[in-house]
C-alpha cells in the first residue's frame, strides 16, 4: 500500500545525520528549501529520499540558502 502525506518541510522528522543537519536551519531557509525541491522533485520525495538528501547531499541544501556547510554548523 502507498500513502502519501503532504506537510512542511519544517515539520518533517529527519532522523540520524540529516537532524544533526536539519537542526541548524530557519523557518526561512526551510520554506526557500522546500520550494526547491517542489521544482526538482514534481512528483515529491519519499521520506528516506528527503532525509538521505539532507543526510548525504548537505552540500547542495547549504548552496539553495546561499552558504555552506561550515557556515551552518558555525551557527551551533
């Protein structure tokens, strides 16, 4: 069976390396970031997708905000 839910990306409940990462962002940056990844992913994300992405792929979440990685976890 396929569900499917909708809901914030600030709502989301990342779990293992991606909320060590996710702990660090804005409201802000998390609506910019959603946004994004409305107009790559059309057809949406699976959970583990949205988490791997922010888990592995920090880098490019850091490049949508306009800083980098250091510059978040600087924040802490």
């Amino acid at each position: 069976m396929k569900v499917i839910n909708e809901k914030n990306l600030k709502d989301f409940e990342f779990w293992s390396g991606a909320k060590d990462r996710a702990q660090y962002l804005t409201e802000e940056e998390f609506d910019t970031i959603e946004q994004t990844l409305e107009e790559c992913y059309p057809d949406g994300m699976t959970e583990t997708e949205i988490n791997d992405f922010f888990w592995f792929d920090f880098e490019t979440v850091a490049e949508w905000i306009g800083t980098t990685e250091e510059e978040i976890f600087n924040r802490a």
